[in-house]
C-alpha cells in the first residue's frame, strides 16, 4: 500500500470524549473510526490487525479440531425462551426488533440455542460425536457502560467455539485442550506474559469456569494472583472455600487490574436438554450432549495489546499481528531517491513481503512521527545518504538507534 493512496489519515488529537488509550491511539493512527459510544468502524489498517489476530486464533482452533461455520446474527425468540434466556430479566444485554410481519428477533449476543437447534440436525448417534464447530461473528451487547474503547463495545466480533461430547470425560479432555491452544494465542500475539487462566464463576453450569485475564492498569476486571504459583482468581469469587479448594494462601495474593481476553465454560446439559439435543449410545439409550462453550474477541484482544505495549509516541504491534511488516520511508523527491524508493518497493510487494510505503511529500520529522504513531515494527529509510551508500537505514520501532544496513541485510530482518 502506497501511503499517499490510504485514504486514512492521521490525527495529531483523539476525540474529546474518548477516555481509553486503546480508542484514543487507535483513532489517532487511523485503525478505527467511531460511530458512537461502544461501535467503531474498522478502517483498513484495522482490519488488517483483525485479520491476522483471526488467523492466529483459527490456525489452533482448526489445529484441536475445529470446524469454522458462520452463524446468523438474527435469534429465533422461541428457543431462546426454551432455555430461559429471552427476558431482559435473565439477560439483561438484549437488542430486539420486531418484524413488520408481526413476532421479535433478537441479534445474537452469544449463540449456544442456534448452534445446540441446528445440531439436533446433525447429532443422533453416539458415532457423529465429538464435533467442535466455531465461527467468527458479530455479536450485539446493549452494555450500559461503553466507555473501554474496542475492549467492550455493544457491536464487536467474537471467536465463539462450542463442543459436543458423549460424557463429561470428553468435555473435560477438550477443555484443557482450548486452555492450552488460548495460550499459545496470547503468546503469539504478544500478551501471553501477562495473561493468566483465571478461576471464575461456574454459573449453573459448573463450580468453575476459568477467564483468561491480562494484567493491564486499563483492566475493569480485578483477580487476586499468587505469582509464585501462577494461580489466578476472580475477585467475584474469592472466598475461604476456593482458598482452600486451590490450596491458596490469602496473604500470598496479590491484587491486580486485568482486561478478559477470552473464557471457556464447561456447559453440561444446560442447552442441549432443552433443545433436544439427544445421541444414542451403544446400548441404544438415549442421551443429552455434552456441550462447552469458550470465546475470544479479537477486537478485545487488539484493544489490549494497545493498551499494554504502546508507548508515548503510539502504537507497537507485534510482528505477528501488525497491519505491516515494514513501514518504507521515503525522504525527499529528488529522481535518485524516488527511483531507488520504488524499485526497493517493487522489490518487497515481489518477494511478498507486506509494506507500507511512505510515498507522501511531507517533512522528515512528519513521516517519523506518523510511523511511530502507526507502529509498524521494522522502518527501511531511503534518503540522499542512504542511497549515496547504496544502503538503507533500518530502525525497529521499539529501539531508539537505528543503523545503515545492505538490503540483502535488511532483508533478512523479515
């Protein structure tokens, strides 16, 4: 992408009403756009980030046995009301519209009924279990308070995986299957130093569900952590039980601010006998499904790495989800520089390298202040010295020096 055809541009000040650093940064860099309170437009660089965050989170679902699908986001009241949850009185999140034919829809805040419905579909035999079936979908959450930036919004996308099993031996097997694929993400994408598997509420469903939570002074969420051992609570349900039951120590927990990345929940029966949602064993009797349910969001997790490794000059993505690979830098018009900026350009798009090219007729001092903003990890500068050497000027976005390398040298960076 030449940065003179990105119709983005960037932004010396945030909007006044935004409060988050995530939305602030964001805004500024041109990722995001807002719309309102808690729904952002994603721009093209964006995008990107999105895009890439979502293949990093599909390689490992697709790499335990998942099966990518795409749900509806228009929820059918009646199976809603079979589970007890289309009152606002039980889930207090709802956006509903009515249809000009007459009956109320709802815009799916999460998708265990549908999924569990369709399911009854496919599901009669103790032979068509497991499945592990996922999607990325937008989801809609009427929250009261949206003033997070992408880390909570009313309109956002989510990875939502839901498992079936024969019996709860299953179900439990693939649930540490997904906490150890959870965190080879949050590694890969640069949190996972800070993220803990965090015990959490079980609901009805079962005594504990675990968060994956990443210590951030942004957090709105609080987790008492014992750093020693590496186990972490919700503050929600701290108490002298659960002390005991993780042979905890009051005094060796530490309190700490946290953003939930992503949860898993082990589901039982609660949707699938209600539903229908029945299998034939061996023996010919019939059986409820196991279920399990466990989300990541990726505009969450975005949102995070922003708030945890940007700097007073802007954002610092990753290599592994940066809109880029490298910011391309061009300094000054004259034909040499120019002629050796596209060529080297040319050279990058050939060998399939993602680049961002700083083509723009702008000071120096601009196009530096724009790339740190942007936080793109590796900057290749072309100017009258470096092309006067035949070399570029490679700087990583978070060190302060930056050196005259070969291309071939430079190069090899990526």
């Amino acid at each position: 992408m030449r940065q003179s055809q990105l119709f983005t541009k960037t932004r010396k000040e945030a909007p006044a009403d935004e409060v988050s650093k995530n939305a602030q940064l964001l805004i500024r860099a041109g990722f995001i756009h807002k719309e309102m309170a808690g729904v952002y437009t994603l721009l093209p660089m964006g995008l990107r980030v999105i895009k890439n965050i979502e293949e990093i989170i599909r390689k490992e679902m697709n790499a335990i046995g998942g099966q990518e699908m795409f749900l509806t986001v228009l929820q059918d009241k009646e199976i809603w009301e079979k589970t007890n949850r289309w009152s606002s009185d039980k889930v207090d999140i709802w956006f509903k519209t009515n249809l000009k034919s007459g009956g109320e829809l709802g815009l799916g805040p999460t998708h265990e009924e549908p999924i569990a419905r369709m399911m009854t579909n496919h599901i009669s035999s103790y032979k068509n279990l497991p499945i592990y079936a996922y999607q990325f979908q937008t989801k809609f959450r009427n929250e009261v308070r949206a003033k997070s930036g992408i880390i909570r919004g009313r309109e956002f996308s989510m990875k939502d995986l839901y498992s079936f099993d024969l019996d709860q031996t299953g179900l439990d097997a693939f649930y540490e299957k997904v906490a150890l694929a959870y965190k080879r993400v949050f590694n890969t994408v640069g949190i996972g130093h800070q993220t803990y598997r965090t015990f959490a509420s079980g609901g009805p469903f079962s005594k504990y569900s675990h968060e994956f939570q990443t210590v951030c002074e942004a957090g709105e969420d609080r987790i008492y952590l014992d750093e020693k051992s590496g186990i972490a609570v919700n503050k929600e349900v701290l108490n002298d039980e659960v002390l005991k039951d993780l042979k905890l120590a009051k005094k060796d927990l530490i309190e700490k601010k946290t953003i939930e990345v992503g949860n898993i929940f082990k589901l039982g029966t609660k949707f699938s006998e209600p539903l229908g949602l029945f299998y034939t064993d061996e023996s010919g009797v019939s059986k409820p499904v196991i279920m399990g349910s466990y989300g990541i969001g990726p505009g969450r997790v975005m949102g995070t790495i922003v708030e945890l490794l940007s700097d007073d000059k802007g954002l610092v993505w990753p290599k592994t989800t940066a809109p880029f690979q490298v910011h391309l830098v061009r300094l000054g018009e004259n034909q040499a520089v120019v002629s050796f900026a596209d060529n080297l350009y040319s050279d990058l798009e050939k060998r399939g390298v993602e680049v961002l090219y700083d083509d723009r007729d702008l000071r120096p001092g601009e196009k530096f202040a724009d790339s740190d903003l942007i936080g793109i990890p590796v900057r290749f500068v072309v100017s009258d010295k470096t092309v006067a050497e035949n070399k570029i000027e490679v700087k990583h976005r978070t060190l302060s020096e930056s050196e005259l390398m070969s291309i071939k040298d430079a190069l090899k960076i990526l």
